[in-house]
C-alpha cells in the first residue's frame, strides 16, 4: 500500500518537471501567508518580461493546503515558495531574483 502512495506522489511531481511545451514558476502559498500574494506578484512580472522568448513561462499557484501530496513531496518547509525547475526560493523575492532563476534555467536547457 505504501508503494502504491509513492508511486502517486511522483505522478503528480510529474507535472512539476517534464512538461517540455512551458517553463513554470511554481509558487507555494498558504491561505494564511502574509507575503504570499506579493510573491505570486513577482513571478508574473518576472514572466512578463520573458515573453519574447521561444518557451513560453507559465506561473502555477499551488496552495499547500489543497494539495498535501505534492507539498510533502517536495518537502516544502516554508511559504512562500517558489520552483523554477530544480532551484527553489524560500521566502518573498524579489522580481530579480526570479529573473535570475528563469535566465540560469533557460540557459542550463
């Protein structure tokens, strides 16, 4: 029974990780986060301004209380959290420090 949780948590990871068509910001947020709107913020103005490029940028919300798996998964410890492939932000960004994250990830393929 226990392998068969597992194997259901990494189906679900799978959408964090192997959709090749988008680049996604994945932020991490609590009903009862005070910075977690400010965060979602940064991330859309951070995926605006790569518009022009050849992949497009999707921002995905996840609330940590409506998705437990995924959270427990992903061992987030803290919100807001943001996930740009395998580099993750802990706390309110900065736009710049998203913009970073998106240039490194273009760049790394």
């Amino acid at each position: 029974m226990m392998q068969n949780n597992q194997l259901t948590n990494w189906e679900m990871l799978d959408a964090f990780f192997n959709d090749k068509d988008s680049l996604k910001i994945n932020v991490f947020t609590s009903n009862s986060c005070t910075f977690c709107g400010e965060a979602l913020q940064a991330a859309r103005e951070a995926a605006k301004k790569f518009q022009d490029f050849d992949m497009p940028i999707e921002v995905i919300e996840t609330s940590v209380e409506e998705q437990p798996d995924i959270v427990e998964a992903l061992s987030v410890i803290a919100v807001p959290m943001i996930l740009i492939g395998n580099s993750k932000i802990i706390g309110l960004p900065q736009t710049e420090d998203i913009e970073l994250l998106l240039h490194q990830t273009i760049l790394a393929g």
